[in-house]
C-alpha cells in the first residue's frame, strides 16, 4: 500500500496528489506537463521542495509535519528514467552491481529474471535500447526497492522491442511482488500492465480507478483509440508439427492453438499478444470455422472506446478479461447485454508470441 498526501511547487502550477494505492502497478497517465515525472521523482525523494506525507508499506518517507525525510539513497526506491541512465563506464554487470551493497544473491536473481548473462561483460554504448532497459531494470531490482518507479520505459523503443520487454516487466510484478508506479501515455501498456491507473492534468488527480473503468474519459479515450491487446502468459503444452500448431495452457486454464513454436518445449514459459479487433464474437455455438480456439466467457462490461464498442469478458476460472473490440452495429444486431454468455473465435495465427 502507499499513502500519498503531497504538494510540489513546479514552474506552471504546484503538483497535489491525495491518493492510496495498491501494492501491485499503477499506471500513472495524463497529457504531456502534467506532473507525471514529477510525481516519480517527489517519491524517489529527488525533488527537496516536496512537503507532505509518503508512506510505502508502513514506511514512512516523508512527513513534513513531523520532520521526516529519508535522503533519496535511504529511501530504497528503485528510479528507472526514460533514458534507462546507465552508468557508460561501467558493464552491465557493474552497472546492475551499483547500489546492491553486496547483495551477491539480489544480483544474480535480478539477473536470471531480466536474462542478461550473454550481455554481462558489454558498455552500453554496444547496447541496444531494449537491453539498456533490461539492465536499468535489474539495477533497480538488485538493490532490494520496497518501491519501483518506471519513467515510460518503453517509450524510445520500436514496437518489436516493446513487445519483448513487456514479459520482462510482467515477470518482475509476478515475481518480485514489489509495487510499481508505471508511467505511460499507452493505454494498452496500462490495460496489460496496470491494476490501476491515476490519471492526472495539471498538477491535480483528475481520475484514480480501473484502467477500464475510465475508458470514458476523453484523455484515455482518445489515447485508447492507437489500439488495446490482450497480453497472456502461459506454458507449451505440446506441439501439432504436422498441424502446424502448438498448444499453450494459459495461468487459468485455457489451452490455446497458437503458431507452431519450434523452439520451445513443453513446459517452457510463453507470452502472447492478441489485438482485441481481432477476436470475433459469437453468441450461439460455433461450427464451421477456421479459428481454431473458441473461448466461453461472459460480459462483464460494455465501454465505447473512440467509435467503437470494447466489450470486457470474464472467465469463469477468473483471471484478466479478455478484451473485445467491435462496432456499435455488432453489439446492437447482436443484442450484446451485461452479463451475457458468449463465445470468443480466435485464429490461431492472429496470436502474436512474445
């Protein structure tokens, strides 16, 4: 949990945020000025004119009126900026080193989680964007944070390397159980990554809630409109070689058809995206199709994203919905209501693997 009750002079409005959150990640949204980077750097303790009061866990931080404040170094806050801010003079290895005290342990995990061993011994002037981000996040694993703060760290990257730091960013959250304060402008990183998201405008929290609860809001709504996926993890559970296809048994269950994967064995983890524009709906059983993974769920909430209509879609067996994109006409001929049951298609080589 933190606890957050504080106020910042900036240069256009002073920052106020009153806001409790959850111990998982919290996407931190808003237009370009707002105060985002300002937020994750009062937190981090970076920022001197902060007053208030910062609490992670039962950890005080910073209480004005009673005349806390931890220097930043104490505060044991991992700050991963934009730039990933590697030390160039150091190798990967040095640079995840810094700041672990020691921690052999730490290190080595941190290490093992972001895959880094064939890029230990290189300067990062020979890495690439994506690899600089998986250091900077094992440095900031490795010293222990009780606190993770992300700069949209996915920001300078193109979409294929983006694609492969995610699983990277959901292994730490599933791993490590450390909470994170996630920066971004992606409503798709936020609906993948987020339990939550607090969205601000000018220095003051405008929202605080579910990413799909706000979806109405014109800042995320326009935002939403560049596209949603569904991000799943899961693990092969076999191969159809001849069939051209491997089957992946997600975390609650579900066994999906998926491109055949060569390089992986059963039992190896795997993470997938699906575009939520590219799974049909169907409201009777479904024969006669191509898509060789139907999926039973039911309507848990029916949103408009832009033009569209975004249908959220809960399994029985729990777990994250799955999002649905389609045109107000289909929801309407379709006579799609709240609570209904239905069924999800799904081609097999719509999934994308990660």
């Amino acid at each position: 949990m933190i606890e957050l009750a504080l106020e910042l002079p900036l240069a256009r409005f002073s920052l106020r945020v009153d806001a409790q959150l959850g111990g998982g990640i919290t996407a931190i949204m808003g237009p370009s000025g707002s105060g985002k980077t300002s937020l994750l750097e009062a937190i981090a303790g970076l920022r001197p004119r902060t007053r208030g009061r910062i609490v992670v866990n039962g950890t005080t931080l910073l209480d004005t009126t009673a005349g806390v404040r931890i220097r930043p170094e104490r505060r044991r806050v991992g700050y991963v900026p934009q730039d990933a801010g590697l030390f160039p003079h150091l190798t990967a290895l040095d640079n995840v080193r810094f700041g672990a005290r020691g921690a052999t342990d730490r290190v080595r995990a941190a290490i093992e989680t972001l895959e880094l061993t064939p890029l230990l011994s290189r300067y990062p002037a020979t890495l690439s964007g994506g690899e600089k981000q998986r250091v900077a996040l094992a440095r900031s694993l490795a010293s222990d944070p009780r606190l993770l703060l992300l700069d949209e760290p996915l920001a300078a990257l193109d979409v294929g390397l983006r694609e492969r730091i995610v699983p990277y960013l959901l292994r730490i959250h599933d791993e490590w159980r450390v909470p994170v304060l996630y920066v971004t402008h992606g409503v798709g990183e936020a609906l993948t990554l987020a339990e939550s998201v607090l969205l601000l405008r000018e220095g003051t929290v405008e929202a605080h809630g579910p990413a799909l609860e706000l979806l109405s809001r014109p800042v995320i709504s326009r935002a939403a409109e560049a596209g949603i996926e569904n991000l799943l993890t899961g693990r092969v559970v076999g191969h159809d070689e001849e069939g051209g296809t491997t089957r992946v048994a997600l975390d609650d269950g579900t066994v999906l058809s998926v491109p055949f994967l060569s390089a992986r064995r059963p039992g190896d983890a795997v993470s997938l995206a699906i575009r939520a524009e590219d799974i049909v709906v169907a409201t009777e059983p479904v024969h006669g199709l191509s898509a060789r993974n139907v999926i039973e769920v039911r309507i848990a909430a029916i949103d408009r994203v832009g033009h569209d209509a975004l249908l959220r879609c809960a399994r029985v067996a729990g777990g994250r919905p799955w999002l649905v994109r389609i045109t107000p006409s289909a929801v309407a001929s379709l006579g799609l209501v709240t609570g209904q049951a239905v069924r999800l298609a799904i081609k097999s080589h719509s999934f994308r693997v990660l």
